[in-house]
C-alpha cells in the first residue's frame, strides 16, 4: 500500500477565528453597531463572523450573488421572521433584502461573494 500524499495547503484559506488576534476586527454597517472579521477567502466568496449590538440594521439592498447566514448567538429579525441560534437562511442572486434588525447582542457568520473580492461591511 502506497502512503498518502502529503496534503497541499494550495487554494485552501484556513483561520482560528476565536481568540486569534491576526485576524483583525473591522467596521461593519454604515451605523457603527457591528465589526466583522473576515475568516476566510476564496473565488471571491468571503466567510465573515459579524458581531452586532441590538438596533444594528442593514440598508436594503438586492443581492447580486447568493448570501448564507447563520445564527450563533442573539436574535433578528430577518425579512419579517424572528431568527435565533441554530436557524440559518440562503438568498437567492436577485433577491430583496429589506429587514434585517438585530433584536439582542448578535453573532453570525455570514459567507457572500463580492466581484472585486472586498468586504461588504
């Protein structure tokens, strides 16, 4: 039996996110109540961990790709639906996002895409 090849980090984006200090926190939301850091990186998809204080809103906006959220702590709520720890939800390229409130401290991670590959924030 012939050993493994060793694995290639090559095309690979792989972070700590809790207690690592290398990946730097930054502004997120035009209002000042959230920071993100973003994870990883990969064919222009970003993974964002958000933290956000209650009243953090996002301006509507129409989604030029697919974007994933899920919870990990707090609730919003999101395009009239109340969304706590463990709930998640997928928007479709095109789609209107129009309410997105968060209603206690609040903790997601957040994966998107951008076409020029800079964070949304």
């Amino acid at each position: 039996m012939e050993p493994s090849p060793s694995p290639s980090l090559e095309g690979w984006d792989i972070a700590r996110v809790d207690g690592d200090d290398q990946l730097p926190w930054i502004p997120w939301g035009a209002q000042g109540k959230a920071r993100a850091r973003i994870a990883a990186r990969a064919d222009g998809y970003h993974v964002a961990i958000v933290e956000a204080e209650p009243g953090y809103r996002t301006d509507p906006h129409v989604h030029e790709h697919p974007e994933f959220l899920y919870v990990i702590e707090g609730t919003l709520s999101n395009q009239g639906r109340t969304m706590t720890a463990g709930d998640v939800f997928a928007a479709a390229a095109g789609s209107r996002h129009t309410h997105f409130v968060a209603e206690t401290p609040l903790k997601y991670v957040s994966i998107f895409k951008t076409e020029n590959g800079a964070e949304k924030g």
